[in-house]
C-alpha cells in the first residue's frame, strides 16, 4: 500500500491550536493523508481522539518540551512530562519502545528547538529528523537539518507542523510498506519521497490567535 503521510500536526490539545479531532479527521481525508501522528504539545489527548474516529492509520505522537527543546515522540502509549532533560525525555519514549524524532531542529526563533550541540549529544537514540518543517520561515534552517541528516545518515520527513486545517495537505512524505510496525515505518520513511511546500510567514499570526483564545476557551 502506498501511503501520503503527516507526522507532525496539532488538535486543540495544545496550547497553541483550535482544531478540532474531528475537523483534522475530514481535512485528511480531503487532502489524501492516509498515515498521520498527531503530535500535540505535551499531550497525546488529541491523537488518541483523533485515533478513535479516523479511517486511516494515525500514529500516537506528542511533541515533548525538554529543557533543551522539543522532542517529538512517535508510537507513544503513555504521555511523557515535560520539563525533563533530553536524555531522560528520551529515554521515557524508548521505554514505551516509541520512536524519537527530531521536529524543526535548529530553528530557534521562540520555537523550542533543539541546538545542534544538543541534537549531535542525544544522536545515538535518535530516529528520524525533520528534513523540512513547513513553519520554518527561513528555508536556510531547513537545509540545515538536512545536511544534519545526511551527515548522520539519519531518515528525514517532510511535515506540515498544521495549527489549523488549511495547513494539512500541502506538505507530505510519500513512501510504502509499512505495515503498523515502528520497524517497518523507520524503514520506509528511509526510502520515502518528500513533498516540500512552505507554509509561508502568515500562519504563525495563527498560532498567536490561537494563544489568545485558548485562555477564554475551555476544551476537553
């Protein structure tokens, strides 16, 4: 089976965020994305949700702020708190035999990312990486992460790190045979085809909204 695949999105989950489950869930299916990881901040609320409803493959994910950055947690079964180092955010994903994942690395600019000190320390357990993040306004830094990537001979995806829905779709990774094992997905992302469209600078005037309204607005 071929696969269009999404591994870095958000619900209102997260802080930063107004989409619903089930809105992502018809947005997916609008724009073809058949194997997503909802990967909202510091929770894996949303992706289970979403989970529930989906007729396509959804991978349980969480985009983990350390107290270096954010690691992004793929084929998690229980939350990971924030706040913990790098090392030990880590190694909490490998103990629920989850996969690590860089998200946006090298980025800065208020994003949480993670330096290339940092990511070059925790190299050993580290998965994938994001070879192109969609939020990234400066195409430079992408090029960065992956030149990272090819270096460490690391496997890359393309994401759209969505807050809304008009983000899903644009941005994706093409590749086949998985078959719902975290071995069969780092193997295919490794033979995978990219699509890399920027999200541009506007959406990030999004995020801040969402910010806003999320302080008046209670979601469960």
């Amino acid at each position: 089976m071929n696969f269009r695949g999404d591994f870095h999105m958000h619900t209102y989950f997260s802080y930063d965020c107004l989409v619903s489950p089930e809105a992502l869930v018809k947005r997916c299916e609008t724009v073809n994305l058949n194997c997503i990881a909802v990967t909202d901040h510091n929770s894996i609320e949303g992706a289970k949700a979403v989970k529930k409803i989906a007729p396509f493959h959804v991978i349980i994910g969480a985009e983990i702020k350390s107290t270096e950055g954010e690691i992004t947690g793929l084929f998690l079964e229980e939350i990971i708190p924030a706040g913990l180092s790098p090392i030990e955010t880590i190694k909490r994903i490998k103990e629920q035999n989850g996969i690590v994942s860089v998200p946006h690395p090298f980025t800065g600019g208020g994003r949480s990312a993670l330096s290339k000190p940092i990511a070059i320390e925790i190299l050993p357990y580290v998965d994938l990486i994001e070879g192109f993040n969609a939020r990234t306004m400066n195409s430079a830094d992408n090029m960065k992460a992956k030149e990272f990537a090819q270096e460490h001979k690391l496997p890359m995806t393309a994401v759209s790190d969505a807050h809304t829905t008009r983000e899903l779709g644009a941005t994706y990774t093409e590749f086949s045979g998985f078959d719902g094992s975290k071995e069969s997905f780092i193997a295919a992302i490794s033979d995978a085809n990219r699509v890399e469209v920027e999200a541009g600078k506007f959406v990030h005037v999004y995020t801040t909204l969402n910010k806003l309204i999320h302080r008046f607005k209670k979601y469960s």
